[in-house]
C-alpha cells in the first residue's frame, strides 16, 4: 500500500474553518474534490476523480487526517495499491467558509 500525504489549509482565508457536508452525522464530512492529473498544464491532460476511503476497498482513494504539523491541524492522504505515472499530480479542492478573505 503506498501512501501520499500533504497539509491542506483553505485558502485565502485568515479564520478559514471547512464545510462539514453532514452535520447529522458525527465528525466532520469533508467536501472535497480529488483527481489524479496527467499531464497537468500540457497538451493531453486527462483528469481521474479519486474517491473518498470511507467505506470503500478500491484504491486510489483520499481521507483527511489530523496532522499537528500542518497549520490547519489536518492533513490529506491518498492511499495506492499501485503507484501513480511519473507525470501525474494529485488536485484536491475542499469546501471551507470564511469570515474575512484575503483575496476576492
């Protein structure tokens, strides 16, 4: 099993908190969008959504974890059976509010 693993921190957002999806259910339900990237930025990029690991077996999928040391508190990790092209990126984009934006 290979594991990648990097912070994740919303953006822009000086008190930025992420969006719990499932406010019934206990813990937070993160609301992300991950995707392996070929060729990111080049002629033939071709995008593979990847699939949260919560209650499947098939790989790759993503979870957040808590990681003291990223500033959010929170890491995410995305865990392979198999390792990924050379010329491959993962993109994660997560929900989050914030109060004050540093940026429009």
């Amino acid at each position: 099993m290979l594991v990648e693993r990097g912070c994740v921190d919303p953006l822009s957002c000086a008190d930025g908190n992420f969006v719990d999806a499932n406010t019934t259910t206990a813990g937070t339900q993160y609301q992300c969008s991950v995707d392996d990237v070929q060729n990111f930025g080049q002629p033939g990029e071709a995008e593979q959504p990847i699939a949260e690991c919560e209650g499947i077996t098939m790989r790759p999928c993503w979870r957040i974890i808590d990681d003291s040391g990223c500033a959010s508190g929170l890491a995410m990790e995305v865990e392979r059976s198999d390792p990924p092209p050379a010329n491959n990126v993962v993109l994660a984009f997560c929900a989050a509010t914030c109060r004050y934006c540093s940026s429009p």
